[in-house]
C-alpha cells in the first residue's frame, strides 16, 4: 500500500507541477502581484498535488469497483428494463455528485439545480443508449453521428449566446467522478459479454454521455429564450482575494472548504448508499471488501474535497486576473500562453489517470501512457489557443466547431474502432475541474478586457478542450493504421437475447 500510494503522489506532482510553475513565473516575474495571493496559489498548487493522489487512490478502491460490479450485475440478469432502469437512475445520480457544474453555475448564472436536473436526464438517457450499444454491438460511429447530428440540428434553432453554453455544459459535466464510474460499468458490461470485441467496447460511454448532456443544455436554452430568461443571465471575471492578514487568508480557505466538504459529501453519499443497497441484493460482498470499497468512498471525499479547494481557493481568481491583465496589456500574448498552459493542464486533470491505466490494460500496451498523453496535450493546447483566439476577437464558435466534428465524425469510418471509443472518451475526460476553474476564468477575464461578450465569445473554451482528442487520437489511431502498427482483431459475435 505505502508504495501504491508513493506513486499516486508521483503522478500527481508530475502532473501540477508544470503548470503551476509556468503560472508562479509569471505571477512573480511579470506582474508581480501582492504575497498573499502569491501564497494562495502556492498552497492550492499544493492541495491540487495532494487531493489528485487521494482521489486516485479511492478512485481505484471504491468508484471504479462499484461501477464495474454494477455493469456486471445488470448485464448478468439479460434484462433489457434493468438497463434501461439503472442508466436512467445512475447517470441522473452521477450528475448530481459532480462537482463541476458548480463551477460552471457560479460564473454564468445558471440556477444549480435547473442545470443539473436538465443534464441528469441528458446523461441517463445516453449512458441507455451506451449501455444498449454495447449489449447488441452496435458500431460506436452510428451513435456519435446520430447523437450529433440532432446537437447540429438543434443548434440551427438555439440562440447564439446559449449554444457556447450547451458545448461548455457537455465538457464540464464529464468531470472527476463520471469518468471512472461509467467507464468502469464498460467495463464490467464488456467483461460479461465476454468475446474479443467486448475489449473495444469498454470505451465509448463516456464520450456518448457527454452527447446527452449537450442535447439537454440545448432544449433548456430553447426554453429559456420562450421565456426570456436569457437577458437575465450574467458573467462578471474573477479578481484576486483581499489578503491583508493571515486571518484574511484561513477565513477564505476555510469558508470555500465548509463548501465543497458538504458538497462533495452529498455528491458522494447516493453513490455509496447505491452500492450498499446493491450489495445486499445482488454483490454479497465479504464484510473485508466492503469495509475496503467504503474506506475508498472516504479517500475519495478527502482527496477530491482538498483538490477543489485548491482549484477554487488559487486557480480561479489567478485564472480571471491573469486573462484580464494580459488582455490589458496586449491580447495577443494570450493565444501563444493558452497553447503552453493547455498543453501542460491536461497532465493535472484527476481523471487522466483512469483512462491511461485502462487504455494500457485493454491494449496490451500497444498504446503507450507516453505516445496517449502527447497526442492529446498538443491537441488540447492547439484547442485552447483557439479559444483564447475566440475570446478575444469575437469568431463565432460554430467556425471551430464544426470543421472540427465534420472531421472527427468523418474520421470514424476510417480509423479503427477502438480508437474512436477512446478519442471520443478522452474528449469528455479531459475537460475537467481544472479547466473550468482555471481555463474558462482566464478566457472570461480576457472577454471582458476587450469588451467582449463573456456568453458568445468566453464561455465554451472547456468544450474545445473536449473537442481536440476525437480529432488527435484518430489521426495517432490513423498513424497506426498505416504503420500496420495495429493488429486487426477478428471478432467473434455474441449477441445477449433478451
């Protein structure tokens, strides 16, 4: 264990490092801001390291363990209601436990609970549809170009200021607590199938989710506009804290800690009462795992409370100060600075660890974490600097956008199947609490110094960094096709009767 948990702090401290580093430079070094906001940063960088090994470790123990028991159990009984059933309720809970929306609710306005009760019903309608995809194998493309398909066509009818929000909403919701437990219901779905195919099926669930919670975002926004609620919405950038006094500094860690110690917990506590209920009907656990799946549940609240925290506490009002100040001083510094911190930020996302691992394991390491992690840090540094490029000049989204997906979706029918289950996963896996809480504030910072709108031009740089792996992955997928690196795999078809 004592060596498990060394590496888990290894990996967290060669994830934040980088950024935090880049930013401390240019804290320090350029524009020199007061020490109390200077020790603020340093103490969230430290919480980011900390909470980011706690989580994986209780990721590892509790989430992931769950999720997996639970595809098994469901794909066990061949009940098509069970799975429609159990994708309505676990993706509407799920939802409802992560913590980005919050993040997301706070700087745009959006009343919580109306967002999180739209999305939760986006998400279990698709985790159906994974779910159900992967049961009678049908090719993942199909999915992805129906899904969206109906994201296009209702972004014909959507207002332009609600449909940065709609992408945005899909890359935040797919944050640090969605990614391992739906992946893991892949996974235990795929293993209970049982033939070769069901390998590349443990991929997929993720990036289809995020379609849902695209779609339900759209339809809220359209009942917006019949309402005119949209006028109503603001955004203002983040500032730095006021730290006079050590007093001044634990008074704001500690009322952003009281936060997020009881948001995290009930984000949590359906989850674990789910498994406790399941296990006594279906699991039967012994009483050592379970005491081992509910001390995973607690290393996960702690270490995810403590990453929030920092993320909230440092990263999103030096995020706003740096965006503005730079734009101020001159805006076109911030789209080569986004292509350095999007390619770096990546690395300290909670739930990049749990696609590495999975990736390597159904692989069989014919996808080094290496060759994965370059890959999708250049594509998602490449997609901020665009971003910011939008932030601060006004291009309309749907310029990006769509070349982008038109891409993606047409790359599909090329590339091996399993690369495009994983690009389209990573898309949604990456675009995670960091990225709100640091990302979207400097983007939102910089709109505002120009005098932009924050709605149109700002708010959707959390969906570009969920748009740029389905477009790196399937060329590295693309690559590997034509270097013959990739073995075709013959499958043998196994349909679940119902």
């Amino acid at each position: 264990m004592k060596k498990l948990i060394g590496e888990k702090f290894k990996d967290s401290l060669s994830a934040v490092l980088p950024v935090s580093v880049i930013v401390l430079l240019l804290l320090v070094g350029f524009f020199k801001i007061d020490l109390g906001n200077t020790l603020m940063f340093v103490f969230a960088a430290l919480c980011l390291i900390i909470g980011i090994a706690i989580y994986n470790l209780g990721i590892d123990l509790s989430l992931s363990r769950v999720g997996e028991k639970i595809g098994a159990a469901i794909t066990k009984k061949q009940k098509i209601w069970l799975f429609v059933f159990f994708g309505l309720i676990l993706g509407f809970l799920i939802t409802v436990a992560e913590p980005n929306l919050s993040v997301l609710s706070v700087q745009t306005g959006i009343d919580r609970w109306v967002l999180i009760v739209s999305i939760g019903i986006g998400i279990g309608v698709f985790l159906v549809i994974a779910l159900l995809r992967i049961v009678f194998q049908v090719p993942i493309k199909y999915i992805l170009l129906g899904g969206y398909g109906v994201v296009f066509i209702l972004g014909i009818f959507l207002p332009e200021k609600f449909v940065p929000m709609a992408f945005e909403s899909g890359g935040v919701t797919t944050g640090p607590l969605t990614v391992p437990f739906i992946m893991a219901i892949g996974v235990g779905v795929a293993y209970i199938r049982g033939d070769k195919g069901s390998q590349d099926d443990n991929f997929g669930l993720i990036g289809t989710s995020l379609i849902g919670a695209i779609i339900a975002v759209m339809i809220l926004g359209l009942i917006y506009n019949s309402q005119g609620k949209l006028d109503g919405l603001t955004a203002e950038a983040s500032t730095l804290h006021e730290i006079n006094s050590v007093d001044d500094f634990f008074r704001i860690v500690s009322n952003e800690a009281l936060i997020h110690l009881k948001e995290v917990a009930l984000a949590l506590l359906p989850m674990l009462l789910l498994y406790l209920i399941m296990h006594l009907i279906f699991f039967k656990d012994a009483p050592r795992v379970v005491f081992a799946i509910i001390g995973g549940f607690i290393a996960t609240y702690i270490g995810l409370t403590i990453f929030l925290i920092g993320a909230n506490t440092g990263f999103l009002a030096i995020g706003g100060y740096l965006g503005s100040t730079l734009a101020n001083y001159n805006k076109w510094l911030l789209p080569p600075l986004a292509l350095i911190l999007g390619t770096v930020i990546v690395l300290a996302e909670p739930s990049v660890s749990t696609l590495k691992n999975q990736v390597r394991d159904v692989t069989d390491g014919a996808i080094s974490n290496k060759t994965l992690m370059a890959f999708i840090a250049i594509g998602v540094g490449i997609s901020v600097s665009l971003a910011m490029l939008r932030a601060v000049t006004g291009i309309s989204i749907w310029w990006i956008v769509i070349p982008a997906y038109a891409i993606s979706l047409g790359l599909t029918f090329v590339v091996p199947k399993l690369f495009t289950a994983i690009a389209f996963d990573s898309g949604a896996i990456v675009s995670g609490p960091l990225a709100a809480a640091f990302l979207l504030p400097m983007a939102i910072g910089a709109a505002t110094a120009v005098g932009g709108d924050v709605f149109t031009d700002a708010i959707g740089i959390v969906a570009f960094v969920a748009m740029a792996p389905p477009l790196s992955i399937q060329l590295l997928g693309l690559i590997y096709k034509f270097k013959e690196r990739v073995t075709p795999v013959v499958y043998h078809e196994e349909i679940i009767y119902f």
